[in-house]
C-alpha cells in the first residue's frame, strides 16, 4: 500500500514532469488509498509547482512548460474535490467570501486552492476570477460580501490590493467589510502596510482566519 509521503513525490513528480494523466492517477491512487488529498495538494502537487518556478527563474524551463506543469497540478486537483468535501469537517457558515486575482494577473491556482478550502470549510464563495478590476471586489462589498479577498503572485500586481483598500474606503463600503490578502509575494508586513485586515499564507492558514475574524 502506497504511503502518503510516496504519494506526495508522486503528485510532485507528476507537476515537474507536466504530466496530466499522472497527476490524475496519483489524485486517483489517493483516493483509492483514503490518503489526505489536502497534503497531496501542498506537499505533493504545489511542492511540484514550486520547483517549476524555481526552474523557471533559473532559466532551465520556459513558459510552455510551467503552463504544462500548473495544467497537470488542475487536472489533478480537479480529481480531489469530492474527497477534499469528505476530508474536511463541513460547516455551516453562511459567510459569504467574494475571491479573486487582482486586476492585471492571471495566475489563478493559488486562488482556487483557497477559494475551495474555504467552501468545504462552509463559507459561501463567490469565486470573480482572475485579472479582476477592482470595481468588481467594490461591487461585491456592496452586494453584501462579509469578506473581500485578492490575490496577487507577482509584484507588479500586488500595490493594486493598496488600491483596492482605496477604493472600498471611497466607496464608503470598508468598514463593512473584512479584506484578506494573498499570493507569493504578499507578507504580513504587507497586509499591516496597505492595512488588510488578513493575511493568510496559504489555503489551510486562510480558513482559520476567516473563521476567527468573523467569530465564527
Ligand atoms: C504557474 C505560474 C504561471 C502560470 C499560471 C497558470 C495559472 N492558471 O495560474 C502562467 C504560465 C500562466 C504564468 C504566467 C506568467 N507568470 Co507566472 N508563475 C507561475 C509559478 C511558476 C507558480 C505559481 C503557482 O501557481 N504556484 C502554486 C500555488 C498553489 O501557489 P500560490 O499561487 O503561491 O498560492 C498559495 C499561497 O500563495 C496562498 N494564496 C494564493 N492566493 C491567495 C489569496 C488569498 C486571499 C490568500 C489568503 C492566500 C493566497 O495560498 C495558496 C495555496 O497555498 C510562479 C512561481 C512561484 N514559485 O510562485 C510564477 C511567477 C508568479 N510568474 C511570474 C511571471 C513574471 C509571469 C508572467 C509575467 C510571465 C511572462 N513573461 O509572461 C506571466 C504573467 C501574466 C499575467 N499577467 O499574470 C513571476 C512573477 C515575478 C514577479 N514580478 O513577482 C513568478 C514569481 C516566476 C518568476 N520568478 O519569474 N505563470
């Protein structure tokens, strides 16, 4: 019987070699094996994803292949949604979370992770995507959200959260809401700079913040 660790270097393995069907078979293999589809997605697929970008900052790889690698880690993750329902003890938390990339950035699997994590922890999500303008978040404050969240993988993108801080507050909607901050380059120091009211490292971090700040 194949162990959680032995699976994790597989899901790994499975990214850095941008292999779909192997990223299907191991997310398959864990749930066969009523394995933590939750560790296999951080200690095996985004342990993947991360050696691609180091790769990829090295200049040993190109943008096809990290395009390859981040399809492999959907495929699999796609795979793992029924049993990371199961994993998870389900609440009943009518939150509703509104989630997106920021304005100018496409990366979207960070979000996803997070927006998923947060509906099987039982928040209502409503997931505006990726490369979102900022009027939508404004909208979606408006609209009742209790909670605003950006992410922003890139530098250049994450001062447009600063922006969204401004634009709530101009809209007369801030003090109604919460806002969490994310991403590989977003910090805590950043989030008290720009003044998010979160900041949450990754998916499992970002529940329990919204939980504790809501009372929930
Ligand atoms: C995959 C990837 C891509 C894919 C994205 C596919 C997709 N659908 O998302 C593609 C190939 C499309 C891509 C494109 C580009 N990319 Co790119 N990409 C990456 C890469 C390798 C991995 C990102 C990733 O998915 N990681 C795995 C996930 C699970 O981790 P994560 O996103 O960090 O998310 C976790 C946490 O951060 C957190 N989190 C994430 N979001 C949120 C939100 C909230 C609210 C919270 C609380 C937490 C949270 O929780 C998540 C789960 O634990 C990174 C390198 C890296 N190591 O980060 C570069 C990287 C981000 N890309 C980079 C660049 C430059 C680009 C391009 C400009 C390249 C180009 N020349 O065209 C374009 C960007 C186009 C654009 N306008 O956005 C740079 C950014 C550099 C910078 N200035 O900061 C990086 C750092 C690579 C590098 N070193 O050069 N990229």
């Amino acid at each position: 019987m194949v162990t959680q660790n032995e699976l994790n270097q597989k899901g790994k393995e499975a990214v850095m070699s941008f292999d779909d069907e192997a990223a299907i078979e191991v997310a398959e293999e864990c749930i066969k094996a009523d394995l933590d589809p939750v560790l296999l997605i951080q200690d095996g697929f985004t342990a993947g994803m991360n050696a691609v970008g180091e790769q990829f900052e090295k200049g040993t790889i190109f943008l096809p292949h990290v395009i390859a690698a981040s399809d492999a880690m959907s495929a699999g993750v796609k795979i793992l949604g029924p049993a990371l329902e199961k994993s998870t003890s389900k609440q009943d938390a009518k939150e509703t979370v509104a989630i997106g990339t920021i304005e100018g950035d496409i990366h979207s699997i960070g979000k996803d992770i997070v927006a998923t994590m947060l509906k099987i922890a039982g928040f209502n999500v409503i997931d505006l995507g990726r490369d979102v303008p900022i009027a939508n978040y404004v909208e979606a404050a408006k609209n009742g959200a209790q909670i605003i969240a950006s992410s922003a993988l890139m530098t250049t993108t994450m001062v447009l959260q600063m922006k969204l801080e401004e634009q709530l507050k101009e809209a007369g909607v801030r003090n109604k809401v919460k806002t969490m901050v994310g991403g590989a380059p977003a910090t805590q120091a950043w989030a008290d700079k720009i003044g998010a009211d979160i900041y949450a490292e990754d998916s499992a971090e970002a529940v329990v913040k919204c939980k504790s700040i809501l009372n929930l």
